[in-house]
C-alpha cells in the first residue's frame, strides 16, 4: 500500500491518531503529532505536497489554523480529518477550497484512497505542455487595467516576430468587461466552463473562446454578477491548466478582491503584474497587494509594478521615481495616458492600436509585451 502512495505526504495529527496511522502506513507518511491549535511549521508547509490536517471544528483556535495554512499556502492541496465529519461541514470546507475531508479514527484503506485522488488531480502537468500565464492585477478599481490587458493581448500576439494563439480569461466575475472592451458577446462564460468540472478539456474551452477581430481568444465574465466565494479552488486552477494546454500564452484579468481562489490563480502564473496608478490610493493599494505577496513569499523577481497612465510633466505631484520609492520597488513599466482617442475606441468596441500605432500608449504597451516575450515567452 506504501507505494502507493505519492512522495511529499504530512499528516499533522493529535499523538493517538498519528500513532495509529505510523502502525498502518510505516515510513509512507510524514507523521507529526501535534495538538490542533498548535501552528504548523513553515518546514511541513514548504516541503508538503499533501497536508493531512486534523481540525476540530469546536475550537476556534483550530479553525484559525486550517485558515493560516490556506493563507500561507493556497495551492496546497489540504485533506481535513474530522472526528464528526457531517455534510454540511464537508460541504463548507469543500467549497472553501479543501481537497477532501477524512474522518477520524483514519480509516487507512479510505485515507490512501483519497491521497492517491487528491495527488492525481494536482498533479503538474509536464512543464512542456502548459503555456506561460501572465495574471494582471488591479490594485484599485479605475488604474485601467482591463484596457492595458486587452491591448497587451493583442500586441503579445506577435511574439518578436513569432505569432502566438493568445487567449484572455476575465475572471473578474462581478464586473469583468474584456469582451465588452472588444464588442464581442460570448455565449459561455467563465462560470460555465467551472461547471463543466471533470468534463472540462481543451475542446469545452477552445469552443468557449471567442476569437476577437483582433487576433485574440477571449474566455468572458459572465453577464450577471456572480458570487466571488462559490468557486472552486480545483475547478479554477484545471480551468487555467486546460486553458494553457490549449493556447500558447495567457493573460488572467483578476478582480480587486482577494479569495482563496484569486490568490490561487495569481500564485499558478510566471509572472504577476500589479499595475496601479500615480495616485496616492493607488499607490496605497499597492503596497498592500506586495506585502500580500511577500508573506506568500513570492519571488519579487515575478511580481512586476505597471505605472499606467503616467503623465510626463516637469512638475507633477508623484512621479515614477516616487512610486518605486514609495513600494521600495522597481518599476517595471510604464503606459502613458493617452489624450482621449482610447476612450473613443473602447466605446466603438476596437483597440486603439488599430488606428493609433503611434500614440504613446500604444508604443509603452508593445514595449511591456517584448518585454514579456524576451522574460516569459523566451525562444
């Protein structure tokens, strides 16, 4: 049974039932026996490739636990045991982006079932089959993200001098407006390709793609609002995996708000483009999307700060030299603001670059995708 099992397993456990799966499963487990209030190390939370973690729902200092481990690591697949493992219970943490739920005293032929599972539905695909995903995120609303994404996408399909099939996925749920941007009107949505679960695969989400005029795909918000904290931790991160076996570079547009699941998709990417604005809220914003990142322990060599917007006036109240001295980072890139005509493009529902090549704000974005391209895309 032992070889069964996948490397990298931790099961953090009060001493009498750890002891019993060390009886059962001998050396094919990380056994660490541990009250279910106590922290688990960052040692066990960098090294595992599964967490078993006994959680007593009576305590809210044990909850508090289950929640700092997703915190430190979302994408950390998570299998509860509960001593008193109702379906109301099951069905909350599932939806909070728990992998499974074991009950307690473990049952070792259970148990190995759902960590063979868990393992086979995280499990990277080959690095060679999954395209490079670029997320941007918005450190306040109005920085103009959706318009820097949707002309970054374009200007990414020519890659050097190399075409690439790029595809956008506005996973801004509540207030995604990529399509809109493009005047395209997709007929499914992100949520129904989430819905498709086990179904989904690379036809599901090519059909669901809407090809632009632009020479882009476009995976859309859906039409209504809909409610941040329903999805799926596993659904969303296959969703991504598919959608990057399926085209050759993609772009996520990531709401404002933080969820277990946006943070997921931001941590899946090669790179995180934080793109804020010469404002004061803008810039505070930011500061608190990095240090969000730092305490992931994000490389900050992929997080990236996008000044959009920039206004290049010899006296100007925040400049960019300020920015990088107030986030104590370095700017990546600047857009500049453009003097009107890309507001007129976006309501005809066309990309400024399709008559405005040689604006400002067309020049900075073609120069943040060669960038992208020499970085992520390499040869």
């Amino acid at each position: 049974m032992n070889r069964k099992l996948p490397s990298g397993i931790y099961a953090v456990a009060q001493s009498q039932h750890a002891a019993a799966l060390k009886a059962s499963l001998g050396d094919g487990i990380n056994l660490v026996a541990s009250p279910v209030t106590e922290d688990v190390s960052s040692d066990i939370l960098s090294k595992a490739s599964i967490l078993v973690l006994e959680v007593d729902p009576g305590q809210p200092d044990s909850m508090a636990r289950l929640f700092d481990v997703r915190s430190r690591r979302p994408s950390l697949p998570v299998i509860v045991a509960l001593e008193h493992a109702d379906l109301r219970m099951t069905r909350t943490l599932i939806r909070q982006g728990i992998a499974d739920v074991a009950t307690l005293p473990f049952d070792v032929g259970e148990l190995t079932g759902q960590l063979i599972e868990v393992a086979a539905r995280h499990a990277p695909a080959h690095d060679g089959s999954l395209a490079p995903m670029v997320s941007v995120v918005r450190a306040a609303g109005g920085v103009g993200a959706t318009t820097l994404i949707t002309h970054l996408a374009e200007s990414m399909a020519d890659c050097n001098g190399r075409p690439l099939e790029v595809c956008v996925i506005d996973l801004d749920l509540q207030f995604g407006q990529v399509a809109n941007y493009l005047g395209l009107n997709p007929q499914t949505t992100v949520l129904d390709l989430l819905e498709a679960s086990e179904r989904l695969d690379s036809d599901l989400v090519r059909d669901a793609a809407v090809a632009a005029p632009q020479g882009i795909f476009v995976i859309g918000a859906p039409s209504q609002i809909a409610p941040l904290e329903e999805v799926d931790v596993d659904r969303l991160l296959n969703l991504v995996n598919v959608a990057r076996q399926t085209f050759d570079f993609v772009l996520l547009d990531l709401p404002s708000n933080w969820t277990n699941w946006t943070l997921s998709a931001a941590l899946a990417c090669n790179e995180i483009m934080v793109v804020t604005d010469q404002s004061i809220t803008g810039l505070r914003q930011t500061k608190r999307v990095i240090e969000l990142f730092d305490i992931m322990q994000v490389g900050r060599e992929n997080v990236r700060i996008i000044v959009n917007r920039v206004e290049k006036k010899l006296f100007q109240p925040i400049g960019v030299s300020e920015v990088a001295d107030t986030l104590s980072r370095e700017v990546s890139a600047t857009v500049a603001r453009d003097k009107g005509d890309l507001q007129m493009a976006q309501d005809r529902g066309v990309l400024l670059s399709e008559s405005g090549r040689k604006s400002a704000f067309v020049k900075d974005i073609d120069r943040l995708a060669d960038q992208i391209c020499d970085r992520v895309v390499g040869n």
